[in-house]
C-alpha cells in the first residue's frame, strides 16, 4: 500500500513517516508543489494531508486533486478544533479527519479503516482479460508466455483508465492527470501512448470517442 503523506512540521513528519513506513511504502512533501511532483512520478492508495501547511493548505489542495479526478481515499490531520473545518474537510472530499495531538495507533486504525472500506488490500496483479494480467508495482504486463515492461507513463494511464473505466476520458483530462505542468506533452505523443498500451493488452480495450477522447471497456 502506497501512502502520500503531506506535512510541513518536520518533527511530526519524521515521526509519521518513521512509524508508517514499518507498514507501508511512504512518500512525504511538505507543501502542495511537492505534492504535485510526486503524483507524477507515483500512483497512492491513500493520502494523508495537514490541512494548515506553508503555501496552498491541504483543503484547497484535495479540492484541485478532486477536480482533476483523483479519487484517493484521504486523511486530514490538523491542529483544528473547530467543526467548520471539520465540514470543509468532507465537502472538498475528504473520508477522515484526526485532530492533533493523536496517538500513532489511532492514525493506524483509521488507515485500516479506509483500508477496508476501499478495498486497498488487493491483489497486485490486476486480470485485464482472460490470459493477460497487469503488475502496477513492476510495470509490467503479463501475458501466458510472456512479460512486456509498460513503463513509467504507460502505467499511469492504464491505471488512471481501470479507476475510470466505461467513462469517457478526454486527452486534457489524461495529460494533465498523467503529466507534470512543466511537461505537458503534444496530442501525438499521447496517442504514441496510447497506441503503445493498445498493442500490448489489445486494441479492442481502449477505444477513440471521436472528438471527445477515449474509454476503456
């Protein structure tokens, strides 16, 4: 289970990522910015956010990572004790929300919690169709004879197609979810993309919406 957790207190991120790491693979930001740089790089399971960080606060932050459709199971941790931030905790799409001082346990259990819930506990391997099969955590598509590496950018959009899947997905909405802002890449490198996945797990799985993008069946 991969967790980004985002926390510009260096003492309690130390502790939180020392303590979750014994469980899980734990990436840790400090501000937005970082945030936005490793999702780049990673796919998460689940995300912890500080709601009070330095710059754009966690809030403001799932809100856009919401209107973007990431769909992460999140935590907000805060100093806050007021139900108004609690309510805007929930209405930018949180699922949890612990107030500081916490105990590492209660943290632990809520984790779990959501763990259950969405089912984060699954299989690494993800069957695609009968005989072929898809290693997220490898980049790797298997096959009955065979391992084909998808890479880094290919896994991203065949994750981002199988949480999004019989939904029509346009080109905007897979750059600017697959790419960092400072790398956009052009409609022909995305269709290269796209055309790379098709020969490896079948064309008929991701299919062009003419004028509108593409949807994975």
């Amino acid at each position: 289970m991969h967790i980004l957790v985002m926390e510009d207190d260096p003492v309690l991120a130390d502790i939180l990522v020392d303590y979750l790491s014994e469980f899980y693979t734990i990436n840790h930001a400090y501000h937005s910015d970082e945030v936005y740089t490793l999702l780049d790089k990673n796919s998460y399971d689940l995300f912890i956010f500080d709601i009070n960080v330095v710059g754009k606060n966690g809030l403001k932050l799932l809100q856009e990572l919401r209107e973007f459709s990431y769909t992460t199971p999140t935590i907000f941790i805060t100093a806050y004790k007021d139900t108004e931030h609690l309510t805007q905790a929930f209405e930018a799409g949180a699922h949890d929300y612990i107030k500081k001082p916490f105990e590492l346990d209660e943290l632990q259990a809520r984790i779990l919690n959501l763990k259950r819930i969405f089912n984060l506990d699954q299989k690494e391997l993800i069957e695609l169709s009968s005989g072929i099969t898809f290693n997220p955590k490898m980049k790797t598509i298997e096959t009955d004879n065979k391992t084909v590496s998808l890479g880094h950018k290919n896994t991203l959009i065949l994750e981002y197609f199988l949480k999004n899947k019989t939904r029509i997905i346009s080109n905007n909405e897979l750059i600017q979810n697959i790419w960092d802002y400072d790398s956009l890449p052009s409609e022909a490198t995305l269709r290269s993309h796209i055309r790379d996945i098709r020969n490896i797990i079948g064309k008929e799985k991701i299919k062009t919406v003419r004028s509108e993008g593409y949807i994975y069946e």
